[in-house]
C-alpha cells in the first residue's frame, strides 16, 4: 500500500491526494481491537464476508498478540462455591496449580472433553453455516456440534449431554450462542475447575478481519461459582491452503494406554492408574 | 543484508523456544520446562500416531553406554502444520533433539526441536501464515 502511494507521488501529487481520500476512511474503517501486523491485513478486513464464519481455524497457530490462555477460561477464575470447591480439591488435573504427572483427568479415559472445554483446545476446528443452523467440526476427539439460528428456543425438559442445546442468532457483527442442557461430567478446563447442570454458557464471536475469528464467552454456573466467570478474548487463525488440515484425531483408548505405557509412566517415575 | 541472517536466525530461534508453549494433552507437569536439554544419537524407532508422535533415540552416554530415549511431541496433524511429515524421520538416522526432560530424570522428554544430520531443523511450533 505505502509503496503504492509512493510511486503516486513521484508521478503526480493529485491522483496520490485523490488516493489517500478514497483509501483513508476504508481503513480506519477496519479499526479493530486485534492488534494487525500488516496494512494487507487491514485491507482484507474490509473483505470480510458479513455474517459469515465459515472457515477452518485454530487457536494455537503462531503469530497472534494477546491470543488469550488457553486451556482455561481466564486467569482469574470466578469464586467457587463449597459444591465446586469440593469437586476441585479432588480432581487431579495435568495442567494448573494443581497441575499433577499422575492426571486423572477424564479426557485421557477418552471422555469428551465437551462444551465449552473444547472451543479453547489448540487444535483446529471447521466452522459450516447452514440457513438453519451452524456447525462446528472439531479436528480434537472428531466430534461436532450445531448451533441452531432459525428462531426456536431452547426446548424445555433437556436431558443433559455432553455438547448441550445451542442456539444462536446476530446481534450487529457478533455471532452469539447460548448453550445450556450441559451434562457435569466434563471438567470446565483442563485445570480442574468443575461446572454443574446448571451451566448457562454464552459465546460471542466476531471476524475482526478475514483472517481471524475471536471468541469471549460468559460461564453462568451459580451451583459452582458465586459470581459470573468472563473469559478473556480466545483469538483463532484462519488456516489455509495446505495449512488447512484436520485428520482423523480420535481418542482410542489403546492409543492413549500404549502412550500411557511408552511415554507418561517413564516421565512420571510411577505407574499411573 | 546477506551478513545479517545468521543473527536474525539466531534471535528467530531464540524467539521461538522462549515463546514455544509446552502443550500435551497430558499435562505438562512431568517435564522440566526450565532446563531444556539436546540429545544426540540415532533413531531406532519413528512413531507417527496419535495421540502423540514419538521418537526413540539411542544415545551414548559419557560412560559409552547406550541410553535409550523415547521422546514425544504434539500430535500429527500439529506436526505436520509445523513442517513434519510422516517420513522425514527414519532407523538409522542421526539426530540432535532438544526436549524438556522428565523430571524424575528417566530418559523420557518433550521435544522442542529436531536437527537432523543435514542440518535441517524440526521445529514444534506453527509458523505465522
């Protein structure tokens, strides 16, 4: 772009004002709060398909400020209620405070690590929109969920599952998706922290530009936590070309028993149950 | 420029082994993150699987014993996005492996770079796109 300009300049200072008036107010259009590297990014912000997240991205890709944790909502986890508290004293995560060689944590079972734990794995996932609904293919456990946006609610009487109900709809440039009808057999994040039935979960995504999507949700729990847990913002790269693969990622228990075996138990120092 | 690009790999991989954040689904509390280590030795064995890839080393240690080390990384899909493939490691190969070590010292670690003997570098972390 600036080398563009130059060159415009040399020749003729008119066409380089007529220029700056025409690009200037593209680009503080696309003013975001995502720091940009490039004024290429800049300009392919303007290009961003409105309502439209379809893409493949992932959340551990290089390159991005302030991407936010991951494997936890935040730093700073909302106060926990004696309930959740108890749950978290006895879990023994791999990661954390709690961090432990000997995990117990119940993905390594191939549990499902399930909603919201998943949406900040580093592992890439697919976003495909339908009129009626939008889903997510995780490359992680291989394992999808819909988001329904044709207007209905959330049935009532839910049995609990692993991914929940989900509904979404638009509020201006944000994408956001209100999920309850969760089991609590799924740890909340890799550190441990537990969540209820109760879960009342709520995530908003945006495309700041072409390349990215961001995600911050709100974990509403009161058998769990006394007060509303935010997430920081989750930042995700859209991958591309040969960059966007998702292989088959299933979690096969003889896999993770031999890895078990191999690997973990020689690291630990002990056997691991 | 061309005298400039043996600082700017240098700071490159300075930057990228500071800033590599160790990821296993597993947990990172086995391994030692604050005293990264560089084994040398031949592959006996080259794992392409999930959940992890892993790589087995014998390795002579300064008493001129062999040492058998098994090291992992992230899983295939990661490292092929990181420039690995399923073959670019083979028996017989001889290889520099930077890991984290265990800390209960067994020969286990999570491994941060590869060099093989062409010099080419295995890296664990994506590059920018």
């Amino acid at each position: 772009m600036k080398r563009r300009l130059k060159i415009r300049y040399r020749f003729t200072t008119p066409v380089a004002i007529l220029a700056a008036v025409l690009i200037l107010p593209a680009a503080s259009f696309a003013q975001t709060d995502v720091p940009k590297s490039t004024s290429a990014k800049a300009e392919k912000a303007v290009q961003t398909p409105a309502h439209n997240l379809s893409g493949m991205y992932e959340f551990f890709a290089r390159g991005v400020k302030g991407q936010g944790i991951y494997n936890t909502p935040s730093k700073d986890p909302a106060p926990m209620t004696p309930w959740a508290q108890a749950k978290y004293d006895a879990a023994k995560p791999g990661y954390g405070p709690k961090a432990s060689v000997d995990t117990t944590d119940p993905i390594l079972r191939c549990n499902p690590s399930g909603i919201p734990r998943i949406l900040y794995w580093p592992q890439p996932f697919e976003i495909v929109q339908t009129p009626e609904r939008v889903f997510m293919f995780f490359e992680h456990e291989r394992v999808w969920r819909q988001i329904w946006t044709d207007g209905r609610s959330h049935p009532k009487d839910l049995e609990p599952t692993w991914m929940g109900d989900s509904i979404g709809k638009w509020e201006g440039d944000t994408f956001v998706v209100d999920t309850i009808g969760l089991n609590d057999k799924s740890w909340l994040d890799a550190y441990g922290h537990p969540h209820s039935e109760e879960l009342h979960l709520v995530e908003r995504y945006r495309r700041p530009d072409a390349n990215t999507l961001t995600m911050q949700f709100t974990v509403d729990d009161p058998k769990a936590y006394t007060t509303h847990w935010e997430s920081d913002t989750k930042i995700y790269t859209l991958l591309r070309n040969e960059k966007a693969v998702m292989e088959e990622l299933f979690c096969i228990p003889d896999e993770e028993d031999a890895f078990t075996k191999r690997i973990r138990e020689p690291a630990a120092g002990r056997p691991i149950n | 420029m061309k005298g400039k690009l043996p600082i700017v790999l240098v700071l490159v991989t300075i930057l990228l082994i500071v800033q590599g954040t160790l990821f296993a689904h597993h947990g990172n509390a086995a391994y030692d993150d604050k005293a990264p280590a560089t084994i040398k030795g031949t592959v006996t064995e080259f794992q392409w699987v999930n959940p992890h890839v892993q790589i087995y080393v014998d390795v002579k240690n300064e008493q001129g014993e062999i040492v058998h080390w098994a090291c992992e990384t992230f899983s295939p899909s990661k490292a092929f996005r990181s420039g690995w493939t399923k073959d670019v490691l083979k028996p017989g190969d001889q290889v520099a492996v930077t890991v984290y070590p265990a800390k209960s010292h067994a020969p286990v670690g999570f491994i941060r770079k590869v060099v093989l003997a062409n010099g080419k570098e295995l890296g664990t972390e994506e590059q920018a796109q």
